[in-house]
C-alpha cells in the first residue's frame, strides 16, 4: 500500500486527510461514521472565549453547487471546551486540532494561552475569518498587518505548532500569507469560506438571515485552489489546502500544487463517512499511477510554471 504519512508544521499525520472546522463537530461526535485513526487529524469547530448562540435561522441553505452559511461560530465557549471536549480528545488517535476565534487581538492571546497547557491539542489554527471589532468589523484576514499581529500574540502565548487559516476574499492572499508567516505562523491553512449569497426572486427572501454568509463544496475548489497555490508560492512555511475537496483526486490536486495536507468540510454533511474512506482511496489512486508514497506528488506543479504575480487574464480580454 502506497505511504499516505506528511509531516508538517512539527506534526506528524499518518495521511494527509483532516476534517474542516464546522463541519464535523469538535471530531468525536463523528467517530462513528469516521473513526479518527483513520484520519491525519481532527480540526475542532471554532472555539471562542464566550459561548456563542450564533446568528438567527436561516443559517445555512443549498445552492447549486455547495453550501452558504452563516452560522455566526454557535459554540460554548472554552470553558466548556476545556471541560468537556478536550479530555475525550485525548483518546482520539490521530492529531487534534483547536480551532481558536475572537473579536480582538487580545482573545486569540487568551485563548492560546489557556489552551497551551491542554495535552489532547496538537496544534492551534487561528481562524482569522473572524470580524475584528476594533478595526470596523472587517474580518483579521483582510488585513496583512492586523493578520501579522494576531499570529505574534498567538506565538508570544504559546508553545504549540500555528496553523492560520486565511481567508480567500482578498485581493492578495500571497500577502496575508507571508504576514502570518511573519508573526510566527508554523503553517497556513488556505481557505475559508468565499463571500456569496442567494435569494429567492419569488418572495424576495434571502437564503439566509444575513443574505450575505460564507460559500463552501465543490463549487469553490478552483478559487481555494488558486488561493493555495499562492500561499505555496509565497512562504516557506507548508500549505493545509481547503475549499471543495470531496474525492481522492481533488486531495492530490492539493498536493500537486504544494499543499501538505487538505481539510474536508462541506463534502462530509451529504456523508459523514466517507471523509475515512477517501485515504484508502487515495492509496489507490497513488498505486494505480505507480507512485509509492504521497510526498512524490507533492508541489509537482512547480513554483516556476507561472508567477502569480502575474495578472490573470480580465474576462474577455483573455
Ligand atoms: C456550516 C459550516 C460551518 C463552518 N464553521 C467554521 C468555523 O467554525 N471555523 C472555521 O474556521 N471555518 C468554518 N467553516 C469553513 C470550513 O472549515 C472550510 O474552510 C470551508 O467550508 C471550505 O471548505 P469546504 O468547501 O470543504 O467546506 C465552516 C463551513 C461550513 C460549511
């Protein structure tokens, strides 16, 4: 069987494969449909200092291809967290990691902190999507110096590898992601949820409650591919991909332009289980293409075959 083991940002998976934050509870609730030791690991839903109730229904709705949401990051708060979650964490077997969210500075700092003593926490990724409430709400990844000073609070607060998660709804992601990797980041996660709405033209109603929330699934796999590669070809720092895996083949699309590893999100609410399948079908994708390990496959688009920098071509223009 081909080798599925990556190593990065310290942590060593036994197969690239996580699950997406939000999308797969805090990891255990799923074990059932996806038992973790079939996994590289376990990305927790969003944790925040306080619990949250999130935003009013509608908060999530189909379109076409994926999903909106807005789920407001409902959770209870690390209290809870530390009380309930994270001991059963530690019987997990693959790696865990605390997705950790705040409105200011000073609540990633905190919570990294809190969290730094806890043993079931591999690792932190620091969900930048959050709106930052003193810098008019616009969300700490749209920003590379709010981005940068979030990831040096974070370092200076603890010893455990950082993962910083971008968002893909900026004009420059290369620029978000050398910022993080400036303030101490171990590694980035490319990408959360693009901005998208939709509304029903027959009653005037939005979709969801706040018309505008987060896209994600298949529909956005070639955005998030793109904002990876960028990421790839900016740091030096290794690549978590994100945003519509939902086979063995997009996993190693990710990999082919650099990515370490991919997280699984939306693809798990239409099957929960088959996120614990896809590593035994990427083995045989590998092996059916005569590759033994699945580092070979990793970067093999190159950083040279074109610049980022450059412009992409303007509709019609092309
Ligand atoms: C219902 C839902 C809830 C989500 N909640 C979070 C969250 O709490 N924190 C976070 O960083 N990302 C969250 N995300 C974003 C996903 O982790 C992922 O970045 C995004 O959905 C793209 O991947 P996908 O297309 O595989 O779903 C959420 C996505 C969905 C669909």
């Amino acid at each position: 069987m081909a080798s599925l083991a990556v190593s990065l940002a310290g942590l060593e998976l036994r197969n690239p494969v996580l699950s997406a934050s939000g999308t797969f509870g805090h990891g255990l609730e799923m074990q059932h449909f996806a038992p973790p030791r079939l996994l590289g690991g376990l990305v927790s839903k969003t944790v925040t200092l306080a619990p949250r109730p999130g935003n009013p229904l509608p908060r999530i709705c189909e379109t076409e291809a994926g999903l909106l949401n807005s789920i407001g990051l409902e959770n209870r708060g690390l209290e809870y967290y530390l009380r309930e979650i994270a001991p059963a964490m530690r019987a997990a077997e693959c790696v865990v990691i605390t997705n950790i969210g705040g409105e200011r500075i000073e609540d990633f700092a905190e919570l990294a902190a809190r969290l730094d003593g806890e043993s079931a926490v591999d690792a932190l990724e620091v969900n930048l999507s959050c709106p930052n409430v003193q810098g008019g709400k616009l969300p700490f990844a749209t920003d590379p110096r709010t981005a940068e000073a979030v990831l040096r609070r974070v370092r200076a607060s603890t010893r455990k590898p950082l993962l910083a998660k971008l968002s893909p709804n900026v004009t420059d992601i290369g620029e978000i992601a050398r910022a993080v990797e400036a303030g101490g980041a171990d590694a980035v996660t490319a990408v959360n949820t693009l901005l998208g709405m939709s509304v029903d033209w027959r009653t005037g109603k939005p979709g969801i409650n706040t018309v505008m929330g987060g896209y994600s699934g298949v529909g956005v796999k070639p955005v998030a591919l793109r904002c990876a590669w960028q990421c790839v070809s900016a740091v030096k720092i290794p690549v978590i991909g994100c945003g519509g895996v939902a086979s063995a083949s997009d996993v190693l699309e990710f990999l082919a332009v650099g990515c370490r590893a991919v997280e699984v999100g939306t693809s798990c609410f239409s099957d929960p289980s088959h996120i614990a399948r896809l590593p035994e079908q990427l083995a045989a994708l590998l092996e059916g293409a005569g590759f033994s390990d699945v580092n070979q496959r990793i970067g093999v688009l190159g950083k040279g075959q074109a610049t980022p920098a450059c412009r992409p071509p303007v509709a019609g223009h092309a």
